[in-house]
C-alpha cells in the first residue's frame, strides 16, 4: 500500500514547487523512408511521422488530466536523417526537413529532433550532405532540431567532422540573424551521444531502438530545491552527505511519477515504453531553476570554488535516486546547466562570478556540456571547433556525454543582452577568456585517438 505521507509529497510537488514531465518523446524510425526519388522521400517522411504521431499529442493531455500532472512538451525524435541522404542533394536535405517541419506542425507537437548524424569515424557523404544543408533547413524551419556525435570513448574524437560542423554553426547564425541567430539553438555537438535522450535538441532515435518507443524526462529542479530548503530549515548544520540523501529520496518519488506517466502514454499508444531521463532540466522561472538548487547547498555566488563539487554531488544523488526508483532509467540523468535556460546561472554570468573556463569545468561532472551559450558576433569557426573538441576529450576520457551548444549572435558583442523567450530563455553574451590562439592545431584536423583506457577493455 502507498503510504499517506508519499501521496501527499507528491501533490505537494505538483502544486507547489513545478513538478512536471517536461517532455514526453515519441521515438519512430524513418529508415523505411528511403527513396531515390527526392519528392517521394519527402512525402514518404511526412506520411509515415503523421500515421505514428496523430494521437500522441492528445493521449499526453488525456494521461496529465488524469494524474493531475502537467506534460510540458510533446516532441518527437526520429532515427538519424543523414541516413536517408546518401546520393541525394543539398536541396533535398532542406526539402526533407521541411517536410519534418510539416508534420511536427500538422501532429502539433512544438519540436522534433533527429536532423542528424554519427560522425565520430568519418562522414559519408549523406551525411556531408545534411551538414552542408544546416544554414538553409534551420532557419526555414521551426521546429527542427539537429545534433551529431563526434565523439566516443572507443572512437576517439574527429577534428574533420568538429570544423565541418562550426563553419556550419556560424553560417547558421547568419541565416538566422533576424532571430539572432536563434537557428544555433537548435544544434547540438555531442561526444558519446545517448541513444534515448527524449531532451532537446539532442534527441534522437538512435541505434538498437524499437521501430517506435516512447521516452519521458521528467524534470524537477524545483521539487529538490525545496527539498533541501527544508532539510536546512531543519537542521542549519545539515552536512553535505545528508544533503546528498535528501536529494535521492527526492528524486526516487519523481521517477517514480515519471515512469507512471510515460507507460500509460506508450500504452495507449500501443508502443513499447523506453526510459525515464531523471534530468534537472531548468526553465527561466524562478522557483524551477538548477542554479538555486546550488545556491540552497550553501553555493551563494555560482561560480565560486567549491560550485563544482556542488554540481558533482548533484548529479551524483539524482543518478542514484533514479537508478534506486526504476530499471528503466536513461537518457543522460542528472543535472543540466544550459545557461539561458536558467535565470540564475545566467544571471551569474552576466555578474561575472560564472565565466565560460568555469563552466567548462563543471561539465567535466554534470550531464551534459556547454549548454546555451550566447557568443559574440565576430566569433571564428575555429573558436567554436575548438570549444566542441574541448568538450569531446571531457566526455571521451571520463566515458560520459558532453555536449555543446553554442550561439553566435550576429552583431553582438560582449555583455549584451539577448531574450529567445519561453524555455529558451534569455542571457548575455560571453566569449572564453582567450579566443583566439590555437587556429593552427584546429586546422591540422585529422582523427584524435581514442584514450588508452577504452583500449584496454
């Protein structure tokens, strides 16, 4: 029998400290799609993403009014586009984008990903040709988003395919510089990318899924924020290992919901259930940031020594509650810190206290990577190359994901202002503090060996 005190913690973290299920995630399979014929290749991607994906949106909104749960986002991820592209043309990379555009609008969901590629050993030509398309496909769509993988800890890095990708970022920034270079938004650079992830704009259907699935991540950065509010209320001195047990009781109710909520929608559905992703996803609002859960720990000035072992103990204690509450946890679980998603984090980089070295030092333990990164105009391709390889040799040498999402804003410059809205958020422009100086090792290119412990397994 449930226990009273868990059912009322429950509802108390709906109502009152912005639980949520931030995106539930149809995953479907686009392989089948293949054609020769560019229009039939569109038409057949369109076809078959609004045959899987008419009902999902409103057996997401059936499930959330019978617990009472909000389901922020419904997204879908699609299998790796890149595949459907060998042999086919620049003009009909960005048709077929429109076309997923399309059927995103029509099944009225608000983002889908999977305009991608697994790069990590060598591009073919599909996938040069995907890389190429990504100025025009993402600023003529809206909802499209695009990731690549460069990286593994078996691999080794790819230095090719990382200054392929940057020269497309800043061309993106262009094409899209009446929204401020808003099109970069929707590109993420991964090493070790996870096949499960149901987060945007790295969300894909990668290998060695089902032909259709559904994954859930759950988000409650407020929920444990609160937490430990009350933990400290209660005991001032309350130590860092008790506050680590706070967070995983905390987390194991929240995926407990979680999955509840994603096995009811792949039910009705009729598809087989995925995984929970128990990541601390921030929005803009204040109350539902990961910042303050930092500053509740005793981190008053993020940024300050001791913030990232404070984000390690985070990521730590979500991984464990999940891993405690469900075998179906995945995804990249734990702690995100995507910068203009999240009030405080930005508002500690526009203080000064967060720079871009300390942040890169954080995501050495997070879950992620750079994430919402606003960078000035005049930033070089070789800048960006090198802040993505960067993030790879974190991620390959420790075996985790890293990412890297980054924003050149046409004309801006350091310290200005830029707002994106809804759960994109706003922040100020930022830069490393030496930008330029390893131009000639980026252009060397080449494939950076894996590390010698991935080797050895």
């Amino acid at each position: 029998m449930i226990a009273r005190q868990n059912v009322l913690s429950t509802i108390r973290m709906v109502r009152e400290e912005n639980l949520d299920v931030r995106a539930v995630t149809l995953g479907i399979n686009l392989n089948v799609c293949a054609n020769p014929d560019p229009d039939k290749l569109a038409r057949a991607v369109h076809k078959r993403i609004v045959e899987k994906a008419h009902h999902l949106v409103r057996f997401c909104d059936e499930v959330s009014a019978k617990y009472g749960l909000p389901i922020v986002n419904k997204r879908i991820a699609v299998s790796p586009v890149s595949m459907l592209l060998e042999g086919h043309s620049v003009g009909t990379a960005v048709n077929v984008c429109r076309a997923l555009d399309s059927a995103a609008e029509m099944v009225k969901i608000d983002l889908l990903g999977g305009y991608s590629a697994l790069v990590q050993k060598g591009v073919t030509p599909g996938e040069r040709t995907l890389i190429d398309s990504l100025p025009q496909a993402l600023s003529a769509t809206k909802r499209v988003c695009a990731s690549f993988n460069v990286g593994t800890t078996k691999a080794g890095i790819n230095a090719d395919a990382a200054n392929m990708i940057a020269s497309k970022i800043i061309d993106t920034a262009r094409a899209s510089r009446e929204s401020k270079g808003f099109g970069c938004a929707k590109i993420v650079v991964f090493a070790n990318m996870p096949e499960d992830n149901p987060f945007m704009a790295g969300a894909v259907l990668g290998p060695g899924e089902p032909e259709c699935v559904i994954n859930v991540g759950v988000s409650g950065p407020g929920v444990v924020k609160r937490a430990i509010d009350r933990l400290v209320q209660h005991d001032p001195k309350a130590t860092l290992n008790e506050i680590a047990e706070e967070i995983k009781h905390t987390v194991f109710r929240v995926t407990r919901t979680g999955e509840l909520i994603g096995r009811e929608v792949a039910n009705r559905l009729s598809v087989p259930f995925g995984v929970v992703d128990l990541s601390l996803a921030p929005t803009p609002r204040v109350g539902d940031s990961v910042g303050e859960i930092y500053q509740a720990m005793g981190v008053s000035s993020i940024g300050a020594p001791g913030t990232t072992a404070a984000v390690m103990l985070l990521n730590d204690a979500v991984k464990k509650g999940g891993a405690f509450a469900s075998s179906a946890v995945g995804g990249m679980s734990g702690a995100f810190i995507p910068v203009m998603e999240d009030h405080a984090l930005s508002k500690a980089v526009a203080d000064g206290t967060l720079t871009l070295e300390k942040l890169e030092a954080m995501t050495a333990v997070c879950s992620v990577g750079l994430d919402m990164i606003l960078l000035p105009g005049d930033t070089t391709a070789e800048t960006v190359a090198g802040i993505i390889l960067d993030e790879a040799a974190i991620g390959i040498s420790s075996r985790k994901t890293t990412g890297v999402r980054v924003i050149p804003v046409p004309d801006a410059r350091c310290g200005d202002y830029v707002d994106f809205g809804g759960l994109f958020g706003a922040g100020v422009v930022t830069r490393p503090a030496s930008p330029c100086g390893a131009e000639t090792f980026m252009r060397r290119g080449g494939q950076i060996p894996a590390p010698i412990h991935s080797l050895m397994n």
